[in-house]
C-alpha cells in the first residue's frame, strides 16, 4: 500500500465471490496497484466480509476515468430510485 | 561441471511475540556455508514474484528466506490477503519488526549460514527493510528498493505506522543500496532527497542509484511498469553490493 488512498464504508448485500454468493459487510475503494489490471495505479473496488476469510471478496480494478463513469452512472442511478421510492410512498 | 541444486519449501518460523508465521526458504544444497539474505516483500502480497526472488537469489549463492508480513490476515490467495491487509490500513511497524527478527534468528540458527546477513524489500517491503535495519545491529546489509512512505507527513502517520522511518535514519545499522526511479510518485525524487539528505547528515554508508525512465516497481517482469534496462542494472548494483558486504 504507497499510496494509503483508502475509503471504507458499511455494505448490505450480497456479492458473487469465487465460492458463490456471500453476505457482504463492507465495501473497500482505493486507489493503489493493481493486481491484474495492466496499469501502475488503479480504483480497486472490493466488496467483502472479513469475517469469512480473505476469500469472501468480490474485485474490480477500474482506470481511473471509467471508475470517474461508474460513480456518475451510481449516482444517476440512486437518483432515480430515489425518485421511484418517493412515488411509491406517496400512492400508498 | 559443478554440480548444481537447490531445496526451496514453505516453512514456519516464529514471528513477533513468538507467534507462528509462514515463510518460504530456498538456498543452494550442500553444506555451504552460504551468506543470508532476508526478503521483505511488496504490497502486492507474499506472491509469486517474491517466490521467485527469493529462488534468484538462491541461484546467486544465498541462503534466502521470504516471510509472510500478512500471515496474521489469514490463508488465501495472494491479492484476497493483500486486499484484506489494505483495508485494514497495513500491518502495524513494531510487528514487522519483530516478524523479520523471527526471520533473521532462523537463518542465523542454520548450520549452513556464513554468519552474514543481509535484507531486501521493495514498495512496502522496501520502507520496512530501511525501518528494521534502523532497529537491529545484526544485519550487514540492506536494499531498499523504491520503498514509499519512509518520508511521510503528519498526516500520514497512524497508531500502526506511528514514526516516519526517516526519524530513525540516526540509528541505521548497516551499509544502505536504494535504487529508485525519477518517474515514482511513492517515493518522489523530492523524498529521495530528503531520505539522502539524512544520510549523508549522519555520515551513514550508503549508494544510491536513480534511474530517468523508470516509476514504481521497474524490476516487476509482469506488470506494466518493468523497464528492462534498469531492471537489469539494478540486480546488477544489488547482487555487487551483496557481494561486498557479505561474502564470508
């Protein structure tokens, strides 16, 4: 880890990991070497559950603009189910 | 022609507090006497690039063991351990310490060993070969391959990595090789400087070599930022530094 660029926040959800589908509890963004990935620097996105061994893990190693896409496209996204949330709430 | 062989397996050793750790040795067959060498490996994990380092130097005549600094993050596959490791912030400096100690008392407990021993370590593995060095009198010699972070602001000290090692440049124990590349950002050419500087304040023996054209991680066949000439200069300088200051 050199560049100690680390963001962890709770997750609830599941994640396809190598061994099928897990409970997740955490999800991990940094910014650091990848592993597969063909660059020095990448956003690395792991979706995890510590408590099942290092194993419960679900990896992507993102360039650094398509990563810049995901999270608008996320935010986009959240900002219509937030919209689809408000309206369901207000028929029932 | 001579015969030639090497045993190379996966052992366990005592670490810090004397607890259990995986380590892998390799080291020439016969009865040597051999001089040692301790490997510190990178971020990345306990990997296949630092199997196959510790074998490179078994094949240069020494006896080479590469411990686990992520063994306490469980068993798994190199990149899921170092993930974990990440997340978790590292591992904390006084247990780093204590591991390699583990090691270095293991090698020195052979019957095969020169009585000489020298450490490695690049990325991670090279900030924390420079912090142990600066921690024992029982080392001849020391790379420090582009080890980000010996440098670090206020900021970025934590409770697992509490002192820049810079701090400790005073007690440096041993002769120092540091091969860094001008392109890096961790370490940068400034903070190369810096880490000189200290150096040369304490009148500490040292030879650092800088490569232009190179970043982070130039010696790394398998990833994009190899760059083959410097690599092989760099193995080069450190195989002539060993020699110098390890040959019985």
């Amino acid at each position: 880890m050199c560049t100690s660029i680390v963001e962890i926040v709770g997750a609830s959800g599941t994640g396809k990991g190598s061994d099928g589908w897990f409970e997740l509890t955490h999800s991990v963004v940094s910014y650091d070497h990848p592993h597969h990935a063909l660059l020095e620097e990448a956003i690395n996105i792991d979706f995890v559950n510590p408590a099942l061994g290092p194993g419960a893990r679900v990896a992507v190693e993102l360039t650094l603009e398509s990563a810049k896409e995901l999270s608008s496209a996320l935010a986009r996204a959240i900002a219509a189910a937030e919209i689809e949330e408000s309206n369901r709430r207000r028929a029932a | 022609m001579a015969y030639e062989g090497m045993i190379a397996e996966r052992i366990s050793i005592n670490g810090d507090k004397h607890e259990p750790i995986s380590a892998y040795v390799a080291r020439p067959l016969g009865s040597g006497p051999f001089p040692g060498m301790v490997l510190l490996h990178h971020a990345p994990g306990w990997d296949e690039w630092y199997r196959e380092a510790t074998r490179k130097f078994a094949h240069h005549g020494y006896a080479t063991i590469s411990h686990n600094l992520y063994h306490r993050a469980g068993d798994g596959n190199p990149d899921d351990v170092a993930a974990k490791v990440r997340a978790e912030g590292g591992v904390p400096d006084a247990q780093v310490i204590g591991d390699t100690e583990g090691a270095v008392q293991w090698l020195k407990a052979q019957p095969w060993l020169n009585g000489k021993v020298g450490v490695f370590g690049t990325c991670s593995g090279g900030r924390q070969t420079f912090l142990y060095v600066c921690h024992t009198n029982s080392i001849n010699a020391a790379c420090e391959l582009w080890g980000g972070r010996v440098v670090m602001s206020k900021e970025e000290l934590n409770p697992k990595q509490p002192v820049a090692p810079i701090e400790y440049t005073q007690k440096l124990s041993c002769p120092l090789l540091g091969l860094f590349g001008n392109e890096d950002r961790a370490p940068t050419p400034e903070q190369v400087d810096q880490h000189e500087a200290e150096l040369k304040k304490y009148g500490k023996q040292y030879e650092f070599h800088r490569y232009d054209g190179a970043g982070h991680g130039f010696f790394y066949y398998d990833r994009p930022p190899y760059r083959i000439e410097q690599a092989l200069d760099g193995w080069k300088k450190v195989f002539a530094f060993l020699h110098k200051h390890l040959a019985a």
